[in-house]
C-alpha cells in the first residue's frame, strides 16, 4: 500500500471516530419515527382529509392513487385511487406548521369513511396528528338518515342549469347533528356528463373576488349513491350529509357541481332563509 492511500485511510478512520459519538447521539436524542395512519381509500368515492394548516407538499408512493387539493380550500385534500384493486401504498403530506403526515393507503370498494380531518390530542405540543373521524356521528344512524331524505318528499326548490345539464336542489333536512341536502341531476343532452367534484362552501354575500380567504369548505361527511357519471338522457338523485349549520344574514351556502374536461358547470346558492326551510327526519 503506497504512503499516500496510507494516509488517506488514515484521515477517514479518525474523522469516523470524531463523528460516530455525535451520530449516536443525534439517533438517541433526536431521529424519531412518526405513526403511519392506515386509511380506506376507494377508486369509485373521493376521500376527503381536511388538515389543521396549510397544505404545502404531498408525495404519492405510486401514480396510481390520485390526490389534488380540493377547489377554493388551502387544508383539504382529495384523495381516490385511479382503478380497483390497487396496491396499498404510501401518501405523505408536509403542512404550514411544519407538521409531516404519513399514511397508508388501503384498497376498499366502501370506506368506512369518506371525510376525515386531522387533530391534535389534548395537551400536544409537537405537531402529531391523528386521524379522526368525528366520534359523535353513528355510521348506521347516518345511513338511515340518509335513506330517510331519499324517500322524503320535496320541500325546497332551488336550481341552476348549464348547456341542457340540470342541477336542482329538491330537499333539505336534519336529523340530529347531521344536516342533508336532495339533489336531483338531470343530462337531457347528448353529451354525458362526467363529474369532477361535488362541494359545499359558506362564502360572503358580498365577494368582491372569488378567494380561498373568502370561503369557509365544508367537508362532507358522505355522499350516496357514489356517482361519477350522468349519461345522456339520464336523471339521478344524490343524497349528501354534512354537519348542521345556521347562516347569518352576510354568509351564502354554495353547492357547487362540475364537470370534469368541461364546462357545464352548475351552483345554487342558499340565503339563511333557505335554511329556516329544514325539515326534521
């Protein structure tokens, strides 16, 4: 070994030996691991995850789990996979306060959940959330309420339409803490209509622009039948639960429906008047 290799390896045993305690100590003292959350994810009904800040980098581990923020919000993310049967994978989501949220997403034709919201535990300091699903709402009361607008009859008339599309806003009801809304989505042209997202949000009656500032997103808490297209010609009825709410007389309820690579987008806006209508299940 020539003089010079000799003095190489010399340099990069000492400068290990000077490191290594101080490696250690850092994995002692300062590596730690966060919770991987499990959660049900589906490839015919979007999965909303509402986070406590800001939304700023998300990583998928394949392309075949599809995630966006949904429109007008900073803090809610849509997440669906792209065909059945997909492998579980990784998602990864970095937020404003600094705070890294790591889950595993799970294949499952019916989620126990489509609306999660992430929390901080009492007492929390660092930023360690956990996925909630809001423990005061039963599955099964909800599906029953839900099944129960379905069958009510009208008792509210409120629509908008966009090229031979029809978005019309029959019922609204309340059983509990859970408020529904009967909608009835009408294609009476030959063009079938493929849906991009289904919203609510509470917004200024008098909006200078349309900002995310602006708009207070209201995450649902299900939606039933899962619909993703209205054929031409075809009429369907959709039944969408969120949490009660009462407005004040400067705040409008938005449902927001649109189109997916097109245009035919439909709102309907409800006034706190509207919203003395409701009707108990």
């Amino acid at each position: 070994m020539s003089n010079s290799i000799f003095q190489g390896l010399t340099r990069l045993l000492l400068l290990a030996w000077i490191l290594l305690p101080s490696l250690s100590t850092a994995q002692n003292g300062e590596l730690f691991a966060n919770e991987t959350l499990p959660i049900e994810i589906s490839a015919e009904r979007t999965v909303s995850i509402a986070f406590p800040s800001t939304i700023k980098s998300v990583d998928r581990g394949s392309s075949d789990l599809l995630v966006e923020k949904a429109r007008g919000t900073e803090n809610v993310l849509l997440v669906k996979w792209a065909r059945k049967g997909a492998q579980p994978t990784s998602l990864i989501v970095v937020t404003g306060d600094g705070a890294v949220h790591s889950f595993e997403t799970i294949y499952q034709d019916s989620p126990g959940s489509i609306s999660l919201r992430m929390v901080r535990p009492s007492g929390q300091l660092m930023p360690n959330f956990i996925a909630q699903i809001d423990a005061t709402l039963d599955e099964r009361m909800v599906e029953e309420t839900m099944h129960l607008a379905e069958m009510a009859q009208p008792n509210l008339d409120k629509r908008d339409s966009n090229g031979d599309f029809l978005l019309d806003l029959q019922g609204l009801f309340v059983q509990g803490p859970v408020m529904l809304i009967k909608l009835s989505l009408s294609n009476q042209s030959p063009i079938d209509y493929d849906i991009e997202s289904l919203r609510l949000f509470i917004s200024d009656k008098k909006q200078v622009k349309r900002t995310a500032s602006q708009r207070e997103e209201i995450v649902l808490i299900r939606s039933a039948p899962s619909i993703s297209k209205v054929s031409a010609s075809e009429e369907k009825t959709l039944i969408i639960a969120f949490p009660k709410l009462t407005l004040p007389n400067s705040k409008r309820l938005h449902v927001e429906l649109t189109e997916k690579g097109g245009a035919r987008h439909v709102q309907i806006q409800l006034k706190s008047r509207h919203l003395y209508k409701v009707q108990s299940l």
